[in-house]
C-alpha cells in the first residue's frame, strides 16, 4: 500500500494563455491540449471506478486499502479540477472538445459492464499515463519554451500520476480481476485512447491553421516516433503490462520522487490520505 499525498497547485489559471503555448509549437500545443481535454471525464471515472471497487470488498479487504485510495481520490480530482480550468481557456480560443462528448457517451454505453471491467480499463488508462507521466519528467524539452506556470502544471501531473501508478491496478486485483481481462481490456483501451487523442489532437490542430503544414508533422514526428519519442520510447514499458507477472511497481519511479522533493514550492500539501468514506 502507498501513501498518497493530495497537494494543491499553487499557479494561477485564471489569466489566458497563448494557443500555442508550448513553445510557439503547433504539434506540442495541440497534443497536450487533447490530452487536457480528455482529462476531467476521464479523471472522474478513475475515480468512481476506485471509489466502487473499494466499497465492493469485504471489510477485511477494505481496510489496507482505504487510505491509499483516498489519496487516490484526492489526487485524481485535483487534476479534474485544475485541467477544466485550463480546458476552459481551450474552449474560449474556439476549440471544441469532441473527446470528452465521446468519452461520455462510451461511458453511458458501457454502464452496466461488471465492475472489474471499469477498473481494468482504469488500470490500464493509468498504465498510459504512468508511462507518459515518466518520459515528460525524463524529456523537459517536450515543454521547451513553454510558459513557466504550464510547465509546472504538467510536469506536477506527471509527478502524480508516476506516484499512484498502483492504485487501480492493485484494486482490480483485490476484486478478483483476471489476467486474460485485464488484457482484452488494454488492448481495447490502447485502441481507444490514442485513436481518440489522435482526432482530437488532428482537431485542435484544425482549428489552428496547422494541419497541413511540414512543422507540424516534423514537430510530431520528433515528440512521438524519435528513437526515444513518447510513443516509440515507450514501446518495452507498454509491452510489459500484457505480461502475467507484470505490476507497475516494477516500473522505476524515481523521477517523480525526484520532481516532487525538487518542486515542494509550486504546490502545498493539502493533506495525507485518510481513510476513503
């Protein structure tokens, strides 16, 4: 079990920021844009499925886990939080956020499906943004040039999200989930995920008169497909989840660690986990 900190971030988002904030970068800016956009939806059913899944258990089973899952709680509604007021800015420079409408209506479609099934797909969503979460903290220059109170909001996320990696995986676990779903489960939300991220990223980028020009595709080609990009440099750690033995305790950590003791300015601690009601 971890100890799961929920910590606010101290930037100031009420102020608007350019369209193309990171770095004067078309690709850098619509992607982390997508992403931002998926995240509000996306953060609330992470939290709803961890939030059940903890209340199905037998007391005996409940009680290791009711702290680190508040901490999870915490954690995942304060970038909910804090990404609706970015996706807010998103919004009034005339972007229109096709991700969250589809990932609200797959999720009106997939209610009823047993509980160890959103929690696969939670874990496996997670899995994603662990591994995206380590290579930003890895790769500064992904946000080279961007404004200072973005990059520290990213770069705070990844922090976190390396940090409780755990969660929904070991609570998938604990409900009695099986090797061969949770692998149906991240091959379907492998497909999903960047599928729509991808749409959404082809959107914005749309709208931002950038879709057909070279610097754009160059731009996506160095963040995604270098020898190290966020998709290519990831491959091996994507693999590993498909492996039986497979936790993400496995993967290094460190970094986030690291951020976390280095940054300790940019934000103050809200409170430890307590146990979940």
């Amino acid at each position: 079990m971890s100890d799961l900190v929920v910590r606010r971030l101290l930037i100031d988002l009420s102020t608007p920021f350019a369209v193309r904030w990171n770095g004067g970068d078309a690709f850098r800016s619509a992607f982390f844009n997508a992403l931002s956009m998926s995240f509000p939806v996306g953060e609330q059913y992470f939290i709803d499925s961890v939030r059940t899944g903890l209340k199905s258990l037998p007391e005996e089973k409940r009680t290791p886990f009711a702290a680190e899952v508040q901490g999870f709680i915490g954690q995942e509604a304060t970038h909910r939080r804090i990404h609706g007021l970015f996706n807010e800015h998103l919004i009034a420079q005339g972007l229109s956020n096709e991700i969250e409408r589809r990932g609200l209506r797959r999720l009106k479609v997939n209610a009823h499906r047993d509980l160890r099934i959103h929690l696969a797909a939670t874990a496996a969503t997670e899995h994603f943004t662990a591994l995206f979460a380590d290579w930003m903290l890895r790769h500064p220059e992904a946000l080279a040039g961007a404004e200072p109170r973005l990059q520290t909001l990213w770069l705070w996320h990844s922090a976190e999200e390396s940090e409780h990696r755990c969660t929904a995986f070991d609570m998938y676990q604990a409900c009695g989930g099986n090797h061969v779903w949770r692998l149906r489960v991240f091959r379907y939300i492998t497909i999903t995920f960047l599928s729509d991220v991808t749409r959404q990223t082809l959107r914005n980028l749309w709208q931002d008169r950038a879709l057909f020009k070279m610097s754009t595709w160059r731009s996506a080609w160095r963040l995604l497909f270098s020898k190290d990009g966020m998709l290519r440099g990831n491959y091996a750690q994507w693999r590993d989840y498909t492996r039986e033995d497979f936790h993400p305790s496995q993967h290094d950590a460190s970094r986030s660690q690291q951020w976390l003791r280095d940054n300790a300015a940019q934000f103050s601690v809200v409170g430890a986990a307590s146990p979940a009601a």
